[in-house]
C-alpha cells in the first residue's frame, strides 16, 4: 500500500491507543470540526510509543480545549432551543450518572441546605421552602446525552439568572459551578447561566423531581450536554478562577454546547 498523507506512515503502539481510546472517542462525538481534527490528531500519533502518552495527550486536550474556546465564541445567549408538546414528555425521565440508580442515596429536604459561595452578596444557606416559594417557570426540552440517546423533559424551577440576580452575583464573572449531594461536580460559562432557558429545577412534570432524578435541586438548561445539568446540587459558587467538573476531568469538553 502507497503511503498517504491522510494516514500515519507508522501506526501507533496498542498500548497508546488503549490509553487514548476515550479521548479520541470524545474527540471525535464532540469536536466541532468533525473529522478534520480528530484525523489530525490521529496523524499526530503516527510513529507514536506508550513514552510519548504525556506531551501527546497534552496535545490532545489542546484540540479540546479550542473546541471549547470556538463554541463559546459562537455561542448566542438570546438563542432559544426547541421547546415541544407536553404530550411528548418522557414519564419519568431517563436516569443517568456515573452510577447505577440503587446506589442513590436521597437527600433529606427538611435538613437540606443550598450553600452559595464566591462573588455573591448574600451568602446565606436556602432551605427547600425557600427556593420552591421562588417565581416558577416551565420549559419542555429535549435532553441530549453525550452517549447519544435523548428524550423529552418538562422541567419546572426557578431561572438560574433570576437567582444568581437575587443573591447578589457578580454576573460578569466567567463561570458558575455547582458542587453535589453524590460528589458530583460541574460548572458552565456565565452566559449559559444567564440564558432564559436555564432552571434551577424543582420540579418534573410539574410533579416534585423524585429520587433517582435529583431531588430537591438539579440544574436542568437547555443549551448544553446531559453532564452539564449537575443533580442533588448542595452549593453554587460564582467565580473567575476556572473550576472544571468530574467528567472534564476524565477528558469531556467543558463547553459542551449544543
């Protein structure tokens, strides 16, 4: 077989494809120049040994990283998403997380707090009763997993800028991150925050969001990835300083805008 400038002249070790597999994978189900960088990537591997694994995978959450940086540059926050029918709302909703649902462990409402820190004025906890007697809005949205399934929700809640004005954020800062009750945690730009189609969700199917889905607070916004929308949220935090989150960390894009 001639050599191509499309293919690597040298394939790379097994060992360095077994290391990189999610990577690529998330690469590749993400990447906003589909193809074109993920093959790029793939060329850069050519040639490439399990000593290489360091340099290379920074080379590789690069790509990521200015996935990240094109999406928010093009990302319009007076956008709206689709909204549907409540009678194509899936009941219940389809759980998901890094664990299996009889490994919930559901939160207590009556002793439940919502801690709030960073650039915010008014830090004070908020107990269930408190955020439920908030202004109520709905939306129904699709829900879109980064593994590719997805499903109709009615969501209702307060708006997530309707609370960060209430407490005093500081809304030009750059990221709002949530810490949950299971030890997840995630964060999302401060103009998704502030789209009209973000919730602080109380509520599904205008029923009290149940257990395994979250209960009492689960954010729920319409223009990112299922792992964007943290559930069983126990604290807020306003800040500049860039906070990542659990699947970031294993090699997900952060923006993950849809």
């Amino acid at each position: 077989m001639s050599p191509s400038k499309f293919r690597p002249a040298v394939a790379p070790d097994q060992a360095f494809l077994d290391e990189n597999a999610k990577l690529l994978r998330q690469i590749e189900r993400r990447g906003l120049f589909k193809g074109t960088l993920t093959l790029g990537a793939l060329s850069m591997l050519g040639g490439c040994s399990s000593s290489d694994m360091p340099a290379l995978q920074n080379v590789l959450r690069a790509i990521s990283r200015f996935n990240d940086h094109v999406q928010a540059w093009i990302f319009d926050p007076t956008r709206l998403a689709p909204t549907y029918p409540e009678s194509m709302v899936l009941k219940p909703p389809r759980y998901n997380s890094f664990y299996p649902p009889e490994d919930v462990r559901p939160l207590n409402g009556e002793t439940y707090r919502l801690e709030l820190a960073g650039r915010i004025a008014e830090k004070q906890s908020w107990t269930v009763p408190q955020i439920m007697a908030l202004p109520e809005q709905e939306i129904i949205i699709r829900h879109i997993c980064v593994e590719g399934w997805d499903f109709i929700g009615q969501w209702s809640g307060v708006s997530l800028r309707l609370f960060l004005e209430r407490v005093g954020a500081d809304l030009s800062c750059r990221y709002v991150a949530f810490r949950c009750a299971d030890g997840y945690w995630g964060s999302i730009d401060m103009a998704s925050a502030l789209h009209p189609q973000t919730l602080l969700a109380t509520k599904y199917a205008r029923a009290t969001i149940a257990d395994p889905f979250g209960y009492p607070l689960r954010l729920r916004t319409a223009v990112k990835l299922g792992f964007k929308n943290p559930k069983w949220i126990t604290s807020i935090e306003v800040t500049n300083d860039y906070p990542s989150g659990y699947w970031e960390e294993r090699g997900f894009n952060w923006f993950s805008g849809l």
